[in-house]
C-alpha cells in the first residue's frame, strides 16, 4: 500500500512543472502587462529626450553664434519637422502591435501571468513609478561620459581629413 501512494506522489511532483502553462501569452494578458507599467508612458518619456536632445544638438550647431531671423527661421522649421517625424515614430498606437508581437514571442503565459502579479504588488508599482527617473539618471550621465569620447572621435575624423588632403594623389 506504500508504494502506489509513493508513485502518485512521485507522479504529481514530476508533473509540475509538465502542467505549467508554457503556451504563448495571449493578447489580454500582454495588454494588462502593458497597461500596468505604463508602457505608453516610456515612449512619451523617449519623445520628451529626443526632443531635448534634438534641441541640444541644433544649440551645439550653433556653437554660440546669433543666427540672423531667417535663418533661425529655417532651423525652427527643421526643428518642427524633426519633433513631428519623432512624434509619428513613437507613436502608441502604431508602436502597439510591434509590442504585442514581441512579448508574444518571447514570454509564455505563465511568464506574463507572474510579471502581471509583481506589477499588481506595491514593489511592482515602485518599479514603475521610479524606472522613468533611473533610466534618465542614467542616460544624463552616460551623455556626460559620452561627451569626451564623442570630442576624440571628433578629433580622429579631423586628423584623418587632415591625412587625406595631405596624401599623395589628393588634389
């Protein structure tokens, strides 16, 4: 009598991780992962930097000097153009599917269904809450350590013409 209830317990331990729902995660419960960390709100934080990084690039071309008003004109019209064709790009609705589709593709039901109860938890909702600030502490000092490396690349690229108009057969 030992034995059949060892093999049926035997049995439902082994089946465990069998009866685990590894099926792909279905379209509600990508949308709820979704929606419970603001996903939307990223992309519209993503904007809010390219813009400032948009604008920061057009000052640096500028290097200090005052653009006469038709000039500024047409750097306001490029500067325009640029926060719209970002704005079309990053844009939720169009961005949705490509986010289905690749949550779909690399998280199992059971693997949302166990992200989704973190989110729904007060340490899930932190998360949420203070990524959009860590991730911009983070891009604000990398641009600051990237700003010395992107000086020497500059640099490289001077010397390297330099090189070339001194080259023989350089006119």
């Amino acid at each position: 009598m030992k034995y059949p209830f060892a093999l049926i317990l035997a049995g439902v331990l082994l089946a465990g991780p069998a009866l685990a729902d590894s099926s792909p995660a279905s379209d509600e419960s990508v949308r709820q992962l979704l929606e419970l960390t603001d996903a939307h709100k990223l992309i519209d934080a993503a904007k809010a930097q390219v813009n400032a990084m948009v604008s920061a690039a057009l000052q640096d071309a500028a290097q200090g000097k005052t653009l006469t008003p038709a000039r500024q004109a047409v750097v306001e019209r490029m500067h325009a153009k640029m926060i719209a064709m970002v704005d079309e790009m990053l844009n939720w609705d169009t961005l949705l599917p490509m986010y289905m589709r690749i949550y779909q593709e690399s998280f199992t039901q059971d693997e949302l269904d166990g992200m989704t109860a973190f989110y729904k938890t007060p340490a899930g909702q932190a998360v949420v809450r203070k990524m959009p600030l860590v991730m911009q502490r983070v891009l604000g000092e990398m641009q600051v350590m990237l700003k010395p490396m992107q000086e020497k690349i500059r640099e490289i690229q001077q010397q390297t013409v330099r090189e070339l108009q001194q080259a023989p057969g350089s006119q």
